[in-house]
C-alpha cells in the first residue's frame, strides 16, 4: 500500500521523510544509505543500499595463516627473462 509523504527543501536540496513503520519494515536507521533512480515513466525507486566495506574493513581479516599461496603459469614461449 503506497505512502504518501511531503517533500521539504533541505539546502539546495529537497529531502523525504521516511515514515518510522516504513523505516522498521525495512530494516532503515537514521544514517543508512539507499540509492535512488529514476524511471522513464516518472517513478523514482528507492531501494537500500548495499554495504561497501572500507580498505581497512577488508584488510583487517588478512592474516598470514589465512593467505592463499601464489598459482602461476609456467613461462610459455619466449617470455623467460
């Protein structure tokens, strides 16, 4: 069932309230991000955006007793330096 909400100028910007059911349903928290896109017969879709890990995020797990060893190809041809 659609919600209707009221935009508001925030900035140079307008901004949506997101009602505080519609939020809960969705797993949303104050700080969360979504991605918004537009759609050729005037909608615009708002979905939650997935998480992106920082550099340290990911590096944080490495471990040298998690490391794969190296698998390369032997030299084929005339490409032995």
């Amino acid at each position: 069932m659609p919600v209707q909400v009221q935009l508001a100028k925030w900035g140079n910007s307008l901004g949506l309230r997101v009602p505080r059911d519609v939020a809960a349903r969705l797993g949303l928290k104050e700080g969360a991000r979504v991605d918004i896109e537009t759609l050729d017969d005037g909608r615009m879709v708002v979905t939650r955006s997935r998480r992106r890990f920082t550099l340290d995020e990911l590096l944080a797990g490495m471990k040298p007793e998690r490391e794969h060893s190296l698998e390369d190809d032997s030299p084929k041809g005339e490409e032995i330096i």
